[in-house]
C-alpha cells in the first residue's frame, strides 16, 4: 500500500474541529431582521383566544396586540403581517366589508402606525376573511371564483389599506393581473411608496388548515378547495412563470408559500430572477413543530432554528414565521 492512499487527500473535517473555524466559515446566517411576524386581530378590546391547532398562538383585540407589536420592536423583528378575525354577520357575497375604509383591518393599521411608526405593517389583500363562502374572491352562480370582477373588489381593499397607513400590501389571493391592477390604483393616489409583497407562488396546500381555524375561514369553505387559482404542488416552473409576470407588474416583493415542503421554490426563484424572495412558514408548519415539541419528541429551539435557516439556505431574504418572537428571542441569548 502507498502512503497516498493511507490518508484522505482533503480533510473536510479540519475544519469543522473548532468552533471557531466552524464559525469562520458558516456560509449562511438567521437574524431577527428576518422575520416577520403574523399575528391574527379580533375585534374589541381586551379580547383573546387560543388558536386550538396552534398551541402558542392566539387572536387578540388591538389593545393586547400593542404587546406583541412592542415586542417585535424590542427584539429587531422589522415587521408584523396582520390577518383578521371578522364576524360571520360582516361576510357576504360581494365581499363588502372588504374594502370598508372603517373595517378591522384599517383600523388596526392607523392605531399601530400611530404608535409604532417605525415597525412595518403589512396587510393581506384577498377576501376570504369577507365572503359567506371563504373563497378568495368573488363567485359565480356554479361556484368558480371570477378573476377580473375579483381583481376589481381587491384594488379597493389595497387603497383601504393604503390609507390606513399600510407599508406594505400582500395580495394572497391568486387572481391573474392583481398585482398590476392595484399597483395602477395604488399611483392614481399618489400611493407610490406602497409596496407590494406578492403571493407569486402560493400552492393549493393542505398546511393551511390550522390558519384557516383561526381566522375561521374553515367553516366557511367547508368541503370548498382553491385548486382552481392556488397552484398545484405538483409544479414548479409554474411558479417561476407567475413570478416573471409579477416582476413586469410591479411587485417589490415575491412570496412562496408555504414553507419548508417548497424550499427548491424558494432556490429556484432567488437564482432565476434575484429579487427579493420572501417564504411563508405557515401554519402546518408551526402546527407540525410545535406538536412534537410539546410531545418531548423534538428538541423545539434547535429545530426551529434549523428550520428558519434552511430558508436561509435556500436563498429566502424574510421569513414569515408564528415563531419570530420566539426564534428572534433564542438569538438574543445565543
Ligand atoms: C388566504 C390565506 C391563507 C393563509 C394566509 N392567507 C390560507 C388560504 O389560502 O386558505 C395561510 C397561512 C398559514 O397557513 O399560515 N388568503
């Protein structure tokens, strides 16, 4: 035997001995400026419940919301995503309340850009919290969601919300040439600071189903599904073609959703277009990892840190995720 072939000709393991060396060379990095925030509002003051499949998390009025909000700010989270929690009695076909400039949502924007200039606030732009039936947009006597009439109702919802003092407007909603339409709506008003955080690849995925409890949406819909405008798991240069028609559009900003079952998405868009991209750990997700914490069957900080940066990895620059406050309070103590 020669001496070559008695030793590996590179040692990866060098330098992985020391921590410092390890540290050295980590090619990839989780911060609390990643993350995002998502948190669910309720009308009313002094108003809170639990979100039964998501240990952990729960609806609040806008009162105990300034405690989160304030928390975000303490720890470096940049922004907070609101969904609203709205009365079955407010839902209807046409979506109307929708676009009410005095509705939940724009209400809950002005207070928290009032008090907490400096926190980002993102609104989600879709109707499923305001239609009887829980679809995304408008429907038709056979139940197909209408594209162009839907397009219509969510340019108003984008300006609501823009008023309101929105940052950064997040259509969720799938409806072919959204992203143009409002961001037409958005300049007719001088609105040219709003950004846009497009859903460009949001999948019609079975990981929504603990959101959908807890905006209520699930009793809604009921046997419903969105499989004729979310895409299908199945595909994935569908994704990088919606992806293209929002940049000519104009989104600042492209989500995929959800999270760590799409992550070649995420890889495939950051290396395609190099824009912004921006993943959606969803509420499966946080559903799955809390379950096994809670369980001692996971070792909850290690894997969700794990988690957040395959993101990272994966090439996403923010991250939606129910644990920012959590993640963004382990980094602290790191
Ligand atoms: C709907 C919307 C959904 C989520 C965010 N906005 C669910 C759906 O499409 O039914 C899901 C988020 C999550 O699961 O955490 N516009």
């Amino acid at each position: 035997m020669t001496l070559f072939s008695q030793f590996p000709q590179k040692r990866m393991r060098r330098l992985r001995r020391d921590d410092f060396s390890r540290r050295l060379v980590r090619e990839h990095h989780l911060q609390a400026s990643d993350l995002i925030y998502p948190v669910f509002v309720l009308e009313g003051g002094n108003q809170q419940e639990k979100v039964a499949s998501m240990p952990g998390i729960i609806r609040q009025s806008l009162d105990l919301l300034f405690f989160q909000a304030e928390q975000c700010l303490q720890l470096g989270i940049p922004a907070l995503a609101i969904f609203p929690v709205i009365d079955a009695s407010r839902k209807n076909l046409t979506a109307d309340e929708a676009f009410n400039p005095d509705g939940l949502v724009p209400r809950v924007v002005t207070a928290l850009k009032q008090r907490f200039p400096e926190l980002g606030i993102i609104t989600d732009v879709a109707l499923d919290p305001y239609t009887s039936h829980g679809q995304d947009g408008l429907i038709d006597e056979h139940g197909y969601v209408l594209n162009d009439e839907t397009v219509h109702v969510l340019e108003q919802q984008a300006l609501v919300h823009a008023q309101a003092g929105a940052d950064i407007v997040a259509p969720s909603d799938m409806m072919d040439g959204r992203v143009g339409a409002i961001r037409a709506m958005l300049d007719q008003h001088q609105f040219i600071h709003t950004r846009i955080l497009a859903y460009s690849a949001k999948y019609a995925s079975s990981f929504y189903g603990p959101f959908r409890d807890a905006v209520g949406s699930s009793a809604t819909l009921g046997t419903g599904n969105k499989y004729t405008y979310q895409m299908d798991p199945a595909n994935s240069d569908e994704a990088l073609h919606e992806v293209a028609l929002d940049i000519q559009e104009g989104a600042d900003m492209f989500m995929v959703k959800p999270g760590m079952p799409y992550l070649d998405i995420v890889r495939r868009i950051k290396q395609e277009f190099g824009v912004p991209t921006f993943v959606y750990q969803v509420s499966g997700e946080y559903a799955m990892l809390k379950a096994a914490a809670n369980n001692g069957w996971l070792d909850e900080k290690a894997c969700v840190l794990e988690a957040l940066l395959s993101f990272k990895r994966a090439g996403a620059d923010a991250i939606l995720t129910y644990f920012a406050l959590e993640a963004a309070t382990w980094l602290q103590q790191k």
